[in-house]
C-alpha cells in the first residue's frame, strides 16, 4: 500500500502539478495471482 500511494502522489503532482484536488481509491486485495505485477482501474465518473 505504500508503494502504491507514493506512486500515485507523484504521478498526480506529475500530471495536475502542486498538490491537485482529486479523488481516487486504492484498494488493498490479500495477494495477486503473480505478486510482481500491480493493476490499474482507471474511470471517470461525469455527473
């Protein structure tokens, strides 16, 4: 989990610059089929 929340700080401070104003979920799962590899669900939501 703290690999995946320091990756996705920097990748928003990358891309929106500063400290940006977004919400995202990360979600902590038991373990993967193959630990090595990460996964990304990425949505947008238009209200």
């Amino acid at each position: 989990m703290d690999a995946a929340f320091a990756a996705a700080t920097k990748c928003r401070r990358d891309v929106f610059s500063g400290t940006p104003i977004v919400a995202s979920t990360i979600v902590q799962i038991q373990r993967l089929a193959f630990p090595e590899l990460m996964i990304e669900i990425r949505c947008i939501a238009k209200l």
